[in-house]
C-alpha cells in the first residue's frame, strides 16, 4: 500500500484526481465508484476539470434497498449531484435497490462486472472497517449480495435521515471479490473515527472482521488519509 497523508480532504481530492488522470492517461476505460463524504473533494476536482468522460463507464459499489433514485438519500441521486449531472459518461451502472427480485439482481451486477472489469476502484471505509457496505464478517470471496446494515453503519447514516425509521437497513452491495479485482485502488478516509479503521487496515491481521484489511494483500492500493484518520499509525 501507498500511503499518503495530506492535511485535509480538499488536498487528498487532489492528490486522488492526479492518480486518476495518470490511469485514464494510460488507458483506464471502466471506474469503480463509491459514495460517502470521503470522495467528494475528488469529485469536485474532476468536475471543475477539462476532463472527457464520455468514453469511460463507471459501476457504483453500492446502493441502498428500497430508495428510488429521485430520493436524495440514494447513490444514485448522490452521484448524479456530485458528478454526473456535470460529466457526463459513457455508460454509468448502479445497483437498483428497488429490483423486485433483489438475488437477479446481484447476478446482473456481477456479469456486469465480469464484462466491463475496473481499471480504478474508488472507496471510502466504514468507521467498522466495511468497503462498499461489506461488513464485518463477509467473506473475501463474496459476490455482490444483499446485506444487512450494522447497527452502528445504521446510527453513522442516521444524520442523513430526517427521521431514525427512514434510514435502510439493507443494501446492495458489490462483493469483496469484485472489489479486489480492481486493477488499482484508491481509498480516502478523513477524521478520528476513522483512525482505528485505518490501523487495522494497514497493520492489522487480515481477516474478515475487518474487511478493508483484504486490501494489504492487493498490489496496487493508493491509501489517502488526514492527519486525524492516521493519528493511530506512528
Ligand atoms: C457508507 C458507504 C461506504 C462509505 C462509508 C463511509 O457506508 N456505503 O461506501 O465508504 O459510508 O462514508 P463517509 O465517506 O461519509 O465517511
């Protein structure tokens, strides 16, 4: 793992948007993307770019059960809002969180995956170590699956929510598996709560009960963290 400690997330979506111009340069066709406060510094850095996506895809990690896309608490109206809706892409790919049948579609996203592998993945990191919303306990091999939310994930999404009993409490989630198949990698984490996390990512053992800690045995994974979130590390 690459680490680099920036002082605030403004700086680490620089250094995050410079990473990715040199895979695009390179010939990077598909983005794995991710939502979350953690990568929207970077988002802004591509949007007030002279960047060209109209020939690359981007297939989300995850998205919530039962939100429409018109509710702004779902991926999908986050990502039109950050980036989309200014740069425009070839293609753009999310879970459907309202699919009637929920295992179809962890199937279609899967072959999804399989056919337009990722060059870039993006990613946050739950204050419990989860990546897209694999928590712990989910096995590295899992494919994209429908997940129950922990119950401290539920509490860390709740000042989203106007009310506790609108928050989901199940999500799609692509699967470890598909996220390590990335060819590159690129996590952002800001703030205390996020310290112990990134400790046992980086020098913990690697075990399922902390799901980001899969990635000490990816080569090429770019860490970017703030002081606060790397306070834990030296
Ligand atoms: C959610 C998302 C993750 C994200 C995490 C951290 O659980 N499913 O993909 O990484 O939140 O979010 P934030 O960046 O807002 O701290």
């Amino acid at each position: 793992m690459k680490i680099f400690k920036v002082s605030n997330s403004l700086e680490g979506g620089k250094v995050a948007f410079d990473l990715l111009k040199e895979k695009l340069a390179a010939g990077a066709q598909t983005l794995g993307l991710a939502t979350g406060s953690s990568p929207i510094e970077f988002y802004k850095q591509i949007v007030a770019s002279d960047l060209d996506f109209s020939d690359i895809r981007s297939i989300n990690l995850d998205e919530y059960v039962g939100l429409s896309p018109e509710n702004d608490q779902s991926y999908d109206y986050f990502m039109r809002q950050h980036l989309f809706n200014a740069k425009p892409f070839k293609e753009t790919f999310l879970p459907n969180g309202l699919a009637e049948d929920l295992e179809a579609e962890t199937k279609r996203y899967d072959s999804l995956i399989e056919t337009y592998p990722i060059d870039l993945q993006i990613l946050g990191i739950g204050r419990n170590g989860h990546i897209g919303f694999n928590e712990p306990g989910t096995p590295f091999d899992a494919k994209t699956q429908v997940v129950d939310l922990a119950e401290n994930t539920i509490q860390a999404n709740a000042r989203f929510f106007e009310r506790a009993e609108d928050v989901p409490r199940q999500a799609l989630s692509m699967g470890i598996s598909a996220i390590m198949s990335a060819k590159a990698i690129i996590l952002m984490a800001y703030g205390a709560e996020k310290a112990d996390a990134i400790y046992g990512m980086i020098h913990g053992e690697v075990t399922p009960d902390l799901p980001a800690s899969v990635l000490q045995t990816h080569p090429e994974v770019y860490v970017i963290v703030d002081e606060a979130a790397a306070s834990k590390l030296d």
